[in-house]
C-alpha cells in the first residue's frame, strides 16, 4: 500500500511565541522532524501545508471570536508564516499553500507552490484550475493511505483528515505528532474525526 505523509501548518503563527501559538507546537515540529528523518522511506509521497493568509476576507478581524474569525496570522512573506526551521531542514519537496484570499483549513483547499511568492488572486485561480491540488499529487502518485500530523489537531489537521476520507483513502493521526487548541476542542475533534473513518495512532 503506497502512504504519503502530510504535515500540515507546523509554522512559527502556530508555535509558542506566534500569533496562534499551540502550547507544545515547538515539541510537536521536533518530534514530526525525527519521526521523518527515521521513517522517511515509508513513504511515497511526502508534503507540507502552510497557511500564506495574503486578503482572507473575515477570516482577519480586530475582534475575533475564535471561532470563524480569528487575529492575523499566517501572513503570507512573513517569518510567522515559514515552515518551523525543524520542518525546512527536512528538505520536503512538495509544499502546499492555502488560505491566500479565503478562509482555509484543510490542505485539500490549496495548491502546489515551492515558492515564497505572493501571487495575485488571478495566479491562485488559475493554479488551482489546472489541478495542482494536493488531491491530484496524491492520486498522481497512486497513494492509498495517509498520515496526518501537524498544527493544530483541533483545526487544520482534522479538517485535511476528513479531506483524505472523502477521497476514499486510509486515514491516520498520529497522536503523539499533533496538538490541539485546547484539551476540549481535541476531543470533539478526535470524535468527529473517529466518527468519519479516520484512525487515531
């Protein structure tokens, strides 16, 4: 069975110190880059996610409820927004930004971009019309089952999960690799990800 492994938004916004920062998000970026360095030849395919928020509409707000809205973040060209320098010494190939000009959670929502450009709305239209999806890299390269990790498990890594689940693949999270928001948001989000298929190592 040929597995990919996503790491989804280990990025400094994410971390302690940033400015969605997830308490042990730094430990989380350790461990995920041990993990790939000792595993890495399990996987066929392997990619990050990052948010590279440029206009996202009502996803900024000066009075965020934490729910739909939420302080800037992820803001694409800045440090905050980088992969985590745990995550960009691994060297990972193919890098997935989403976000640019809407609100956005699961990896499935952005496209294939190595680059730290700041595209225009026309560039993100037109790169997600001609299927570099991170959907398409996965059946491309002929992948049956995933594995999730990442920031945060309540939030971007249960939502690209359930992205996975509804392509039809095999679906892990491994626990000691993710974190969420708070204790209470994880477990509804760990039963909404059990309830969907998904596999909690």
């Amino acid at each position: 069975m040929k597995k990919a492994l996503i790491i989804v938004d280990v990025q400094p916004t994410f971390c302690e110190g940033g400015e969605l920062g997830v308490a042990g998000g730094n430990a989380v970026a350790e461990r995920i880059a041990d993990y790939v360095n000792a595993h890495r030849g399990e996987y066929e395919y392997i990619a990050t996610t990052q948010d590279w928020h440029i206009e996202p509409g009502s996803h900024w707000s000066e009075q965020p409820d934490y729910v739909d809205t939420w302080p800037v973040h992820g803001k694409a060209g800045t440090p905050g927004a980088e992969l985590h320098p745990a995550i960009a010494a691994l060297h990972v190939e193919h890098h997935f930004k989403k976000g640019q000009y809407s609100p956005s959670y699961s990896g499935f929502e952005g496209y294939e971009d190595n680059t730290d450009s700041i595209p225009s709305r026309e560039q993100v239209a037109s790169d997600m019309a001609i299927g570099r999806t991170l959907a398409v890299a996965l059946e491309s390269a002929g992948i049956e089952c995933v594995d999730v990790v990442g920031l945060a498990e309540s939030h971007c890594v249960k939502e690209t999960a359930l992205g996975a689940r509804k392509l039809g693949l095999e679906v892990h999270v491994i626990e000691n690799l993710t974190e969420p928001v708070s204790e209470e948001l994880g477990i509804a989000a760990r039963q909404q990800m059990l309830s969907a298929g998904v596999i909690l190592d």
